[in-house]
C-alpha cells in the first residue's frame, strides 16, 4: 500500500545510520511520493533537519500514533 505525502512514517532499518544520521526507529515525514518510494524528512524536535532522502517502501512503515487530529490543530 502507497502511503501518502504528509504521512507520518518510522524508519525500520539501520542502513541510513553511518550516511544520514538516523536509524531503525528514527520518524520522519513523507514530502515526496514516487512510483519506486518517497523522499522522506527527519527532524529534531526543535523542528530541526537532520536529514531529507530517497527511501523504498521496506525501508519505512506508517505511523499513524503520530498524526495531530484536526481538532487539536492549532490555526494561524
């Protein structure tokens, strides 16, 4: 199943740990949907980059836990 662009996701391997500084468990968001993956950003809590890159659907699953209800949401 494709997840979508803004969706929540948790990265589930270590391979990106020593080239991109973040392992197993690390949570990004999806910015990017491709045919083959997503381009996908992982921030501090500050809000932060630590890194934005390309990964294959097996290297992340959704994170639903994660998703800010619409009636929680602050407006600007």
């Amino acid at each position: 199943m494709a997840l979508a662009e803004f969706t929540p996701v948790r990265l589930t391997t270590d391979r990106f740990l020593k080239s991109e500084g973040v392992g197993r468990g690390a949570i990004g968001v999806i910015l990017e949907v491709f045919d083959t993956g997503y381009i996908v950003e992982f921030s501090r809590p500050d809000g932060t980059t630590i890194a934005w890159f390309g990964l294959k659907p097996e290297d992340v699953e959704a994170a639903p836990e994660l998703l800010v209800p619409s009636s929680d949401r602050v407006q600007i």
